[in-house]
C-alpha cells in the first residue's frame, strides 16, 4: 500500500480500479488544518490528464509493473512503433498516451516499456535526449547580463530557450519532461 504523502512523479498506484501515472505532486498545509497532496494524473487507460487532491492519510494499491527495453522505430500516424530488444517483437502505442514527450522520440531511441496487468501501459523515455540545433540567432555583443537566453530551432522542429553561445550545428541536450535546454553536448 502507497501513502498519498508518498506519492511522487513517476509513480503508478491503483485508485477506483484504475492505473494512474503522478506527473505532479506537491504538499501542501495550511495552519492547522490536514494535509492535502495536491496531484497532476495520468489515467494510464485513456491517457486523460487531470488534477485531484488526497488527504495525506489516504492509501492506494500498489502496481505491480514489469519494465522492459524497448526501441523506438518510427511513427505511423498517431501510432508510435515499437521493438522489443530481446524478441524483436513489434509492438506499436498510441502517440497521444506517450504525451508531450513523443516530440523527443528518434530513430533507434532506447525507451523503457512498462507493462502491468499484462498489458502495455506506458512508454518512459529517458531523463534528457541529444538534439541538434539547426538554427540559432547570432549572440549580440553585451548581452550578458542576468543569463541571458535566445530562441533556437531543434531538428524536430522544436523551439526552446539556450544560452547565446549556442549556434547552429551545435549538439545540445534538452529535458523529456519539461522541453528546456540542459547543457551543451
């Protein structure tokens, strides 16, 4: 059994016979009053993201879960396609249930299936991915007061915010979970 204090990002608990995926937690207290954990979900089922708030002594079930390599081969559609290191099996997954992440999935990208139930239920990509810059804006000269940032153009076409001295060509990593630049390759 799972406290909701305990819960964190990433974890899968059963409630109302139904998985769901914590994307946010935080606690929080007022004066004298209970605790509430306040939760951003992932009903794992439907992909339906949605907010709820538990008392801090509210239990859940456990899932129990089975984590397996995986490789991202290519998108069909709204259709993610899979293959399974060790059978070569070919599975596929809605893009939709992935979420925001989908846009960092590439060609041969190691990801992690986990199963439960017998049953696909999510597919987790790394912490950070490499990306290539394709464009950047030349730094101005001065521009280096409070770290300053400018808008670059990732291979997928992404737009995300990385320091001046960025310039096309150049290989950076970017977080899955939040689309923000991390550190230069």
């Amino acid at each position: 059994m799972i406290d909701a204090i305990d819960l964190r990002i990433g974890t899968l608990f059963y409630d109302n016979n139904t998985i769901y995926k914590v994307l946010f937690f935080q606690q929080h207290r007022m004066s004298q009053s209970e605790s509430v954990c306040r939760t951003k979900l992932k009903d794992l089922k439907t992909g339906q993201v949605f907010e709820r708030n538990y008392r801090a002594a509210e239990k859940f079930k456990d899932v129990e879960v089975e984590r397996r390599p995986k490789t991202f081969l290519y998108f069909e559609g709204d259709l993610g396609h899979f293959m399974d290191m060790a059978s070569y099996e070919q599975i596929t997954f809605p893009k939709d249930k992935i979420g925001p992440a989908a846009r960092f999935l590439i060609e041969n990208m190691e990801v992690e299936a986990v199963y439960g139930d017998g049953e696909l239920l999510d597919v987790v990509l790394p912490s950070s991915v490499p990306a290539k810059v394709v464009e950047a804006p030349p730094g101005m000269k001065g521009d280096s007061a409070a770290s300053p940032s400018k808008p670059v153009t990732l291979e997928n076409g992404l737009v995300v915010q990385a320091p001046i001295f960025i310039k096309a060509g150049d290989q950076i990593r970017i977080s899955t979970e939040t689309g923000q630049y991390v550190n230069r390759v």
